[in-house]
C-alpha cells in the first residue's frame, strides 16, 4: 500500500511540475503576442506563428505515415482548420488590447463549453453535476465580465468568441480522432489553418524587425512547449489532478502581466478565475468513468 501511495504522489508531482512549466509556457507566448503586435498587426502574428508551426512539424509531413488522403474526413479536417484559424485570429487581437490575466481567466472557459457541447451533440453523459459545473464556470465568467455593472470591452467579447471557436475545434477533434492518431490530427489542422491565416493578413501585412522575427519565433516555440507539457502532464498523472493545475497559468499570466505591462489584475478576474477553475475540476473528476477512479 505504501509504494503505491509514494508511487501516485510521485506521479501526482510530476503532472503537477509538467501543467506548472505548461502555464508559463502559454503566458510567456501571450506576452509575446502582445509585443509584437506593438509592430505588427495580430492577424500577421497568427499567419506567421502557424508558418513555424508547420517547421515544427516538418518531420510528420515528410513521415512515410502521414496520410496524405484522408477521404471523406477531409471535410472534417477543413472545418477543424478553419475553426481553429478563426480562434487564434480572435484570440491573437484580444491579447494585443485586453489585460494579460483577463485574457487567461475568461478563456478557461473552453473546456466547459466543450464539455456542454460533448453532452448536447455527441450524446455524452448527461448529469447533473456536469451540468452544474459548466453552470458554475459560466457564473464565473460573468464575475469577471461583470455585463451590466462594468464596461464589456471589445477585447473581452474577442475572448468569448475565441472560447466558442476553440470549443468548437476541440469537439471536432474528438470525432476525427476516433479513426486518426492526434499527431495526424493536430497537422492537418495547421497545415489547412496556415493558408487561412493568410488572407486577413495580407490586408494588414507588414514585415517584422528582426526583433518582430524573435518575438514570432517565440511564440511557436513556446505554444509548442505548452502543448506538449500538458500532453505530458495528463500522460504521467490523472486529469482530477492536472486540469486544475490550469490556475498557474493565471497566476504566471497575472505576473508577467505587471512585469511587462504593469497591468494589475483587479479582484473580479482573480474570483471568477478561481471559481471557472474550480467548475473545470468538478468536470474533470466527472468526466472520469468509474473503471477509472476505482483503479
């Protein structure tokens, strides 16, 4: 009993290190966004991110496993390609004008939507707990937004549009990885993405400084390194232990947010950041089968 104990705490820690070096990880690339986009229009920032993006994967394309006829999911893969395309534009605008750890805290909502979403259209369980945490997080998202009592901005409605974009991507790689490996999935949705991205951005298009490049390079790498932590994290430990772990992303967002821009998150968007975390956990551990939590 006791190795097994030493053995899950173990384990526990290290999802916890792996969401930690993940949460930094997506606030440094958020930082990042927001000083480029002092010389370059967002739209460019995302068709230039996504260009590295596919450096990155290089190596699959060139894969004798690649399949480079998926047949009828082809249709799926474009739809994923050009939600996905639609979010980072979203989300890359609302970074260069809305306070780093707003951004952070209102976009935790994804996974709740993506949860509801789960329910509605592909016939998940539908319980009442689930339902009262995608309950909870949605109140915690109208503390931070607070309509009615303070001022709704722009950047805070782009966030909101990202959330349901991104949800929406989410959910349809849920379908195509039924029949593909995730590797398969997430390149063929940077590969249709990146053309996208292009056509906003030649409205807007400017060549960065070498500066602007380091900056763009920055964001590939470390959106790269968060992706890949998280993977790591939900491998080594259960999700009721890392998706919570989420909050450091806040926390991080929060300070780089004041040693950057000496932006200070105020007491609402701490609150509602806690409660959206604390509906994600609810969700996660829900999520679980019972096979799993009996394991």
């Amino acid at each position: 009993m006791a190795p097994h104990f030493r053995h899950h705490l173990h384990t526990n820690i290290q999802g916890t290190l792996w969401m930690f070096l993940a949460g930094s990880a997506f606030a440094a690339s958020n930082v990042a966004v927001r000083l480029a986009a002092q010389e370059m229009h967002p739209f460019v920032i995302v068709f230039l991110r996504s260009v590295i993006a596919i450096a990155f994967l290089g190596h699959i394309f060139l894969g004798r496993d690649f399949n480079w006829w998926p047949g009828p999911r082809f249709r799926l893969h474009l739809l994923r390609g050009v939600l996905q395309a639609a979010a980072m534009l979203l989300l890359y605008t609302a970074i260069a004008i809305t306070p780093i750890a707003t951004v952070i805290a209102i976009a935790f909502i994804t996974p709740l939507i993506s949860g509801a979403g789960a329910i509605m259209l592909m016939g998940e369980p539908s319980r009442p707990s689930r339902w009262f945490a995608v309950a909870a997080g949605f109140a915690g998202m109208l503390v931070i937004v607070r309509p009615g009592i303070a001022v709704v901005t722009l950047g805070m409605v782009l966030v909101l549009a990202y959330a349901v974009q991104q949800a929406a991507s989410n959910l349809t790689a849920k379908v195509l990885i039924r029949s593909e490996t995730a590797t398969s999935v997430v390149a063929w949705m940077t590969l249709l993405s990146t053309p996208l991205t292009l056509v906003p951005a030649l409205f807007v298009w400017s060549w960065p400084s070498l500066t602007g490049w380091g900056l763009v390079t920055f964001v590939g790498v470390s959106s790269t390194i968060a992706h890949v932590a998280t993977t790591q994290a939900y491998r080594v430990t259960d999700i009721t232990v890392a998706d919570p772990m989420i909050f450091f992303r806040l926390i991080v967002g929060a300070i780089l947010g004041y040693v950057f821009f000496a932006e200070v998150p105020d007491l609402w968007t701490l609150i509602g950041g806690i409660i959206i975390i604390s509906a994600i956990a609810l969700l996660s551990r829900d999520t679980v089968s019972p096979a799993t939590k009996a394991q």
